[in-house]
C-alpha cells in the first residue's frame, strides 16, 4: 500500500513538472509575440508605406567600375524591403483574423492602436469598451497572445531579417 502512495506522488510530481513547463513555453510564447512581433509593428507598418526616390547623383570617377556581386541599387534594396514589410504586415492580420473575435478585438484594442501621445491603451479602457470583466479580459488577452503566437512562430516571414 505504501509503494502505490509513492507512485501516486511520483505520478503528481511528474504532472506538476510537466505543468509548470507548459506554462513556462506559453510565457516565452507570450514574450516573443510582444517583443518580435506586436513590437515591431508599428515600425514595419511604416517600412511598408516609406517612399523612396531614387537617387539623381552619378558618381564620376576615372577608376573602372567593379562589381562585388551582382548589381546593388538603393532603390531596388528599398523596394524589397517595402515587398518584405507589406508580407510581414499581410501575414501578421492574416493569422489574426482566424483568431475568434473576442481575442481579435482585445489585441486590436490594446496593442494595434495608439493615442495622440504614442501610448497604448490602458488595460481598463479596453476592457471596459469591450464589456468584459477585469478577471475575463487578463485570461482572455493572455490566450489572445498565445493563439496568435501558435500561430506566427510557424511563420518564416514572422522571423526574415529581410524586413528592418
């Protein structure tokens, strides 16, 4: 009787270990979508719609012209970098439209949306606009983040260094 009482403790422990491992991927999960992706947001957001002219200036000079690799121009390097951005940004809302629309709404009124200062909502304004309670919106926003992390860490466009 008492071995069965040691395996069933053993049994918990293993549960419990296992537990505290999924939360502890869930959080890093939760970190890098805050970080990697809704962090860079804003700026890819503003790659995507920068304009570049090209340059006008010729480069005079009585040394030939050597080429390193093929063919650089400023202007074409910005293009893809706007091509990459717009990606990013298509991929970004395209995962988080399959998101069920409370979870949608709660990243978009939190972490998509800024005042005239550049801050981010607070968390009881969006909570309030969406007529949630306070203990359902911090559950709810923490599987919003997790889903949608689920979601882009698949994504290879969500990782390119092609982007910034």
């Amino acid at each position: 009787m008492k071995l069965n009482f040691e395996f069933e403790g053993d049994i918990q422990g293993v549960k419990q270990n296992r537990e505290k491992g999924v939360e502890t991927e869930k959080k890093l999960l939760i970190d890098w979508v805050l970080k990697e992706c809704i962090g860079m947001y804003f700026e890819i957001k503003l790659q995507s719609r920068r304009q570049h002219l090209p340059s006008v200036t010729s480069n005079l000079t009585d040394m030939p012209f050597y080429s390193s690799g093929g063919f650089h121009s400023s202007t074409e390097s910005t293009a893809l970098k706007k091509v990459s951005a717009f990606e990013w940004l298509n991929t970004f809302h395209e995962h988080l439209d399959k998101l069920p629309q409370i979870h949608k709404e709660i990243i978009m009124n939190k972490y998509l949306k800024r005042d005239s200062g550049g801050r981010f909502p607070l968390d009881d304004f969006v909570y309030c606009e969406l007529h949630i309670t306070r203990k359902n919106y911090y559950v709810l926003k923490k599987e919003a983040l997790y889903w949608l992390g689920l979601q882009l860490i698949k994504q290879e466009v969500m990782h390119s260094e092609g982007v910034m």
